[in-house]
C-alpha cells in the first residue's frame, strides 16, 4: 500500500509541561500519515496546554488530583482517559512527559498503541529524574529509550535506543539538554513507523522494518 493510501493516524499527546511537543508537531506537520490530534496534561499547569491551543490543537486538562478530590477511584481516572481518547479516534499514545503510571484499565483502550520516551538507556535507571540518577551512579554513557508502554515503569518493549555520552564537567541540565536532542529525533522516528506500519512486535523484542 502506498503512503497516498495510507490512513492517516491520530496522534494523542499526555504531556507534563510539554517540552516535546514542539518535536512532535514538526515530525508530523508536513507528513501524510499522521497529525497531532489531541494533548492532555496532567499537572497543575503546563505551557504546553497553551502552546498546542495556539497551534489549533484541541488541548486539556485531565489531572489525578481533580479525580481523588471528587473521591473517585484510580483505576477509574485511566478508564476515562481512555475513552475520551478513544471517542476522538486516536490511534497512537505518545507519552511525552506524563508522569502517572498507566494502567490495564488505559493500556486495553489502546493494544500495543501507546509509546514512551524516556531519557535513559532502559532498563537503566526507571522512573522520575533518570539523567541525574545516572550522574549520580557516575555511568559514562546514557541516553533515551523510545518503548511501548505496559504498566510496569519503562519496562515496555524497546522500539529505539540513542547513546549519549557523559562528559566529566556534564551538570543534571546540560545531559538533560543533549538527551532531549536525541529525544526528539527518535520520537519522530517511532512515529514514522508506527504510522507506516513497519514495527512488528515479538514478545519483548521489536522489529522495526
């Protein structure tokens, strides 16, 4: 089938505060098969609500503290995030700063569909504040894991590594900053597959063809 034919898919951003959404709209701003559709975040606020409002994205609020207050249950917060995601036809979850753990209850919404960036070589150093727990353990080499995501923490199926090296003089921002480098090329990357239909799934291994 040829990318003319291609469906083209509905990207669903869950954000932070949105430091990779302006790779994502890049990646897909001009390419056939996908367009960034939706952006949720979490947090209290996030500059990225507001930048993907500006750029005609639908975009809200949806945070685990609203939920509790209302006394409502977890597993129930992932349930409707998934439908919400659902009835606006997403086809592809990007996790791009979205610090919640993720359920069965979202995850059976959207099958072998919903895929993180996480800056460190998984499955080193899971979890919040990677670059500075590789600092601390004093690793010469780290940098970012794109994977689909199950509900453990970064222990998804591996779609893509980037390597990048830890300089003796490196602080916690300026690995941030060349992990984030390599962040955005890989995220494009494994949107641009997924769209194209050229990864295949084998139990913990993926095939990018």
């Amino acid at each position: 089938m040829s990318q003319e034919t291609k469906k083209k898919i509905k990207i669903c951003a869950l954000i932070g505060r949105g430091g990779r959404l302006q790779a994502i709209y890049n990646c897909v701003k001009d390419y056939p098969l996908a367009e960034l559709a939706l952006v949720v975040s979490h947090k209290k606020e996030s500059p990225g609500i507001d930048w993907a409002k500006d750029h005609n994205v639908e975009a809200f609020y949806f945070r685990l503290s609203d939920w509790k207050a209302q006394d409502k249950d977890r597993l129930a917060f992932d349930d409707e995030l998934g439908k919400m995601l659902k009835e606006r036809g997403i086809d592809l979850v990007v996790m791009a700063g979205w610090d919640l753990i993720v359920s069965k209850e979202f995850l059976k919404y959207f099958p072998n569909a919903v895929i993180n960036i996480h800056p460190a070589l998984s499955p080193a150093f899971p979890g919040l504040d990677a670059p500075k727990q590789a600092l601390e353990y004093g690793v010469k080499i780290t940098g970012c894991t794109l994977h689909f995501v199950d509900e453990g923490v970064d222990t998804g199926p591996i779609i893509f590594q980037r390597a990048v090296v830890v300089e003796d003089d490196d602080t916690v921002e300026s690995l941030e900053e060349k992990i984030h480098q390599q962040e955005d090329e890989v995220l494009c990357q494994g949107i641009r597959a997924f769209a194209e239909g050229r990864i295949v799934i084998k139990g913990r291994r993926v095939i990018v063809l």
